[in-house]
C-alpha cells in the first residue's frame, strides 16, 4: 500500500527496482520501501523474497521498513 494514499501499489508500474503509485505518482525503492519521488515522505514495508524453480516466494511475516533519513 502507498503510504501517501493508501492504494495498492500492485497497480503500479515498475521500472527497475522502482514502483511508482497509480495514482499520485509517487516511487518508492523495491529493495528498501523508502520514496524516492514526492508525494509519499514515508517508506512501505518490504518482504524478504526469493525465487525457486520459477516460483517465488515472499516471507511475509518478515516485513522491514527502515526509517527514512
């Protein structure tokens, strides 16, 4: 979810390790959930993630959000 405007990021597009909201258009890091693009001042969770055998995996009790500096 966005953390400027609470819509899913899912919708979004995605362009190196940048996903940018729909509706707002701000960006946030994949890698690290901080904003990288105005509106949002606030990161979004991550989740450790790998991929086997084509299938990804995504550990979802493990979300991080480190603090924006």
């Amino acid at each position: 979810m966005c953390s400027h405007a609470e819509v899913p990021l899912s919708e979004g597009d995605v362009e190196g390790c940048t996903i940018e909201c729909w509706l707002h258009g701000s960006q946030f890091d994949l890698r690290t959930g901080k904003p990288t693009g105005p509106p949002a001042t606030e990161a979004v969770p991550t989740y450790e993630t790998r991929i086997s055998d084509g299938d990804v995996y995504v550990a979802v009790q493990t979300a991080t959000q480190e603090p924006v500096k």
